[in-house]
C-alpha cells in the first residue's frame, strides 16, 4: 500500500500533461474478446459470461477460510458460476509448483469451471527507468505466464508502473510490456493491462500505450472503477471504459454497494454494460466485490443478480 499511494503521488503531477499528448503512430491492435461461456446443450450463447474474480473474496482468503486450491468449487457451489479469475497473491509461493497447479486445474474441471486469467501483483515495474531492472520484472512475471498455460488460462493480468513524464512513461512500459508479450505470444497467452492507478487510470493514456505495444496479444482489462489518477482526482469512468474496451479480453465489474433495488449506487451499471456490448464484447464479465457493508458472499451474490437482470434487459436491443 505504502508503494501504491508512493506511485500515485508522483503520478498526479504528471496528469495534467496527458491531456495534451497525442496518440503514437502506427497500426491498432484489436483483440478480439475472448468468448464461449459454459452452456448446456440446446442452451443459446448468453449476451455475456458471467465470471468471478478472486479478490471478490479477499478477506476470507487473508483470513484463511478459504484456500486457493478450493476457489473453483466454491464458485461453483456457492454461486453457480463456472469461470473464474485468479490472483497471484494468494498462491504467491506456487507459481512454479506444477502438481498444485494440476490439482487447481483438476478442481476446476471437476466442477465445470474455466479458469480464465491470473492476474499478477508484485512482481515489479514492466515500465522501471532501470532498462536492468524492467528486464528483471519481465522475468519474474515469465512464471506467471507458464503458471496461466498450465490451468488453461487465456490470459495474465499485469500492471503498467513507470516513472518520470506521461511520454517516458509511456515508452518505459510499452517497452515492457512488448517483450513481456512477445514470451506470452510463443505460449499463445495474452498480456493484458488494467487501469490500476496512476496513469494507467486515465483512459487515454492507456489506450495510446496500448497501441505503442502494437501487438495482437496485448490489451486491456477495463475495470468499472478503478480510475483514480491522483489522490485527489478521478477519471471519468464511464469514459474510460469506452476508451479501454476496443482492446479489451476481459473486463471487471466493480461492485461495493446496492440500493433497495438491487442497483449498484457508485457505478450505472446499466450504462456501463451498453458501452461494453456496444464494442462488441461478448465474453466474460468479471465480478469483483469490494463493499464492505455486505459480507463477499452476499455482495457477490447481489453483483451476480443484477448482471444477469442486466443481461436479460439487453438481450432484445443490442444487435449480436
């Protein structure tokens, strides 16, 4: 926490510059999303999957009520949910570990639930000014990607820490992230970006770093909140989305509170779902719960009801 609010701190005098900066030349990559969520037979393809992320479950992690190794069939059996998105900070010290990871494999698979993408915290800055020590970070995450192909993952979720102007920012981390991408690319992984404070929460800053990296492989996780660029300043986070979503593979439905009618009262999810689907996604839609009055399990549970009112309301007007 204290390297995360350091980060933002340095990060917030730079913000402003952003604003003027203009996108790299150069071609765009558009991933496309990534799709097929689990149905029955004579069942028709749903707008979108519903997926859980992790984290949703932090504090009974932290707590130890909940092992890792047991993650896919809780999802399964506590909410129905067969995708999920694993956090490398709760099975830190496995990533190398190949038995763990064929009986997580294994549990998944037992309880029909696809494992979907890990993403990965902790293992240093893709953009450090250090060209050593970006080399070094870009090591540390190689495992992260082997650990992915092992449990059939799709995808690892990354950071794009840097320093200095949004410009050298920028160059550090595509520099970074392209040839942490290149070693995914071999193992038919993708490398995608989340908007995770700093600069990589301003919407604009991100897309124009993605398409620095140019690279099919690499592309975004837009979360629904995580825009915060400063300490005091906030992104628009519906703006954001719209500008993240063209290179998107997965995306994060951030949820803390309800209302008596079961909407979510800091984000329109409603609104954000249309600019989603406007895109043309049509793959997973992650829930990660992080409200406090409700405990995880019934955040999770009332995050699960609206996407699926959502998805239900949609499915008439948006054009597959």
């Amino acid at each position: 926490m204290i390297r995360r609010r350091e980060f933002l701190r340095r990060s917030a005098a730079t913000v402003a510059a952003v604003a003027a900066m203009k996108p790299p030349q150069g071609s765009i990559p558009v991933p496309k999303p990534h799709t097929g969520p689990n149905t029955r037979p004579g069942d028709k393809p749903p707008l979108f999957g519903i997926s859980l992320a992790q984290y949703s479950l932090h504090r009974t992690l932290f707590a130890g009520e909940l092992q890792t190794i047991d993650f896919p069939g809780f999802a399964r059996r506590r909410f129905d949910i067969g995708a999920v998105e694993y956090v490398n900070t709760f099975f830190k010290d496995k990533a190398q570990d190949r038995a763990y990871l064929d009986t997580l494999s294994r549990r998944g698979a037992d309880n029909g639930v696809k494992s979907l993408l890990i993403m990965v915290d902790g293992e240093g800055d893709l953009g450090d000014p250090d060209s050593g020590r970006r080399m070094e970070a870009i090591g540390r995450h190689r495992k992260w990607l082997e650990a992915a192909r092992r449990l059939g993952c799709h995808s690892i979720r990354v950071n794009a820490r840097s320093q200095g102007t949004p410009e050298e920012q920028r160059d550090r981390a595509a520099d970074g992230l392209r040839r942490l991408t290149e070693l995914a690319a071999e193992r038919e992984l993708n490398v995608l970006v989340e908007n995770h404070g700093g600069l990589s929460s301003n919407g604009s800053w991100l897309a124009a770093l993605i398409k620095q990296v140019d690279h099919p492989r690499c592309g975004t996780l837009p979360d629904f909140e995580n825009f915060q660029i400063g300490p005091d300043e906030w992104y628009d986070r519906y703006r954001g989305v719209e500008e993240l979503m063209p290179f998107a593979r997965a995306v994060s439905a951030k949820s803390r509170d309800f209302d008596a009618d079961g909407n979510e009262i800091h984000t329109d999810f409603y609104r954000m779902m249309r600019i989603v689907l406007d895109a043309g996604y049509r793959g997973y839609v992650g829930i990660e719960y992080e409200g406090e009055r409700l405990g995880e399990t019934e955040g999770i549970a009332a995050t699960k009801k609206l996407l699926q009112r959502i998805r239900v309301e949609l499915k008439e007007q948006v054009t597959k």
